[in-house]
C-alpha cells in the first residue's frame, strides 16, 4: 500500500551490530580477554592477501569492516583465560 510510510533513524552513538554467517546470531566484541571462559566461541577476521599488497590488505580490511567481505576463523576455548601475559 502506497500510503504506508516508515522513518529510519540513525543514532550516531548506537553499537553497530555484527551478524555471524548465519545472519541471525549477534557477535559482541571482546575487550577483556580474561572473561573468555571454557565452551565460548570465539571468531577472529581473515586476510588471504595479508603481505601480498599494501594495497591489497586495506582493500580487504576495509570490505571486512562493511560486512561486504566476511571470511572467519572460529574457535572454541578449551580452558578459561586466567591472565595474559
């Protein structure tokens, strides 16, 4: 129906919200890495051009961060993180 409209608004301190592969679960990102306990699953991005180009590895980097480019090495914690050292 044309006479349906709707309003986005974009909140410029809103947490940008990650999606994992399967478009549905919400990643959060780890800032304390001694929270991570046994049986979390962890994820960390993938270049497969990292060295090959300067220019090659922004080109990446920047598509990883669009979501555009979405390549993910998953894990799972065998033990808890007691400390980094």
């Amino acid at each position: 129906d044309e006479t349906v409209t709707g309003k986005i608004r974009f909140w410029k301190d809103a947490p940008h919200i990650t999606l994992y592969i399967d478009d549905y679960t919400v990643m959060e990102e780890v800032m304390d890495l001694t929270t991570l306990r046994r049986g979390d699953h962890c994820i960390v991005g993938l270049n497969p051009v990292r060295k090959l180009c300067g220019c090659c590895d922004a080109l990446v980097f920047h598509l990883a961060s669009w979501e555009i480019l979405r390549l993910y090495h998953h894990f799972t914690m065998f033990d808890d993180v007691a400390s980094i050292s």
